[in-house]
C-alpha cells in the first residue's frame, strides 16, 4: 500500500493529501461519511465508519480500544501506527500489527467498493 508510506520527495498540501499531490484518483469529500477532502488518514483513522471498525476488531483481538486514540493528531497513517504500535506489549506487537495491515487493506477495499 503505497499511499500508507512517507516519501520524502512528495510535497503535501494544506490537507496532507497524498493522493491529490499525486493525483490519484479520489474524491473531494469522503465517499463512506461525505466528511472533509479524503485522505489516507481519513479513511484509515479518523473517518466514523474506520472507527467503528477499529473499534470492534480491537475489542474482539483483545486490544485496548483506545489505540485508535492519539495523543498528537497525527499527519499521516505511519506516525499513528508507530505511536500506537509502542503501547502494545512487544509479545503481542507482531499479532498487532498483522491486524493493523488487515483492517488498512480492508477499510481500503471498502472505500473502492
Ligand atoms: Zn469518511
């Protein structure tokens, strides 16, 4: 997933879109909640229906729910990730991130649904 990753050579703009940097296809308004220009972060994090879905998962993986919580806002997906990633004991940090790359992929096959 391309578009999850930092790359020093891409400008953002004022709403820290990649996608439109790049000019991916997207969409002015998220297409899941019709919220504010979509952007990675959005639709991974913060979108309503990406929050629900957090949610349930980390509850049914038996993990505390306020990981979706951050304690700066976070500019882009990684630097949530890795904040996240750190409160997770490191016995449990593999299982935690292979649910992270399964809900990523999966809020993302939604949003092109
Ligand atoms: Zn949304």
């Amino acid at each position: 997933m391309q578009s999850f990753h930092s790359d020093s050579n891409t400008k953002q703009n004022s709403h820290g879109s990649n996608m439109q940097t790049r000019d991916w296809p997207h969409q002015d308004n998220c297409i899941v909640c019709n919220g504010p220009l979509e952007t990675g972060l959005h639709l991974c994090l913060l979108c309503p229906l990406a929050k629900s879905v957090w949610t349930q998962v980390l509850t049914w993986e038996h993990f505390d729910v306020q990981l979706i919580q951050h304690d700066v806002d976070p500019s882009k997906i990684n630097s949530w990730w890795e904040e996240a990633a750190q409160k997770v004991p490191k016995d449990q940090r593999r299982r935690f991130n292979g649910m992270v790359i399964y809900v990523l992929w999966n809020l993302w096959k939604e949003r092109n649904r």
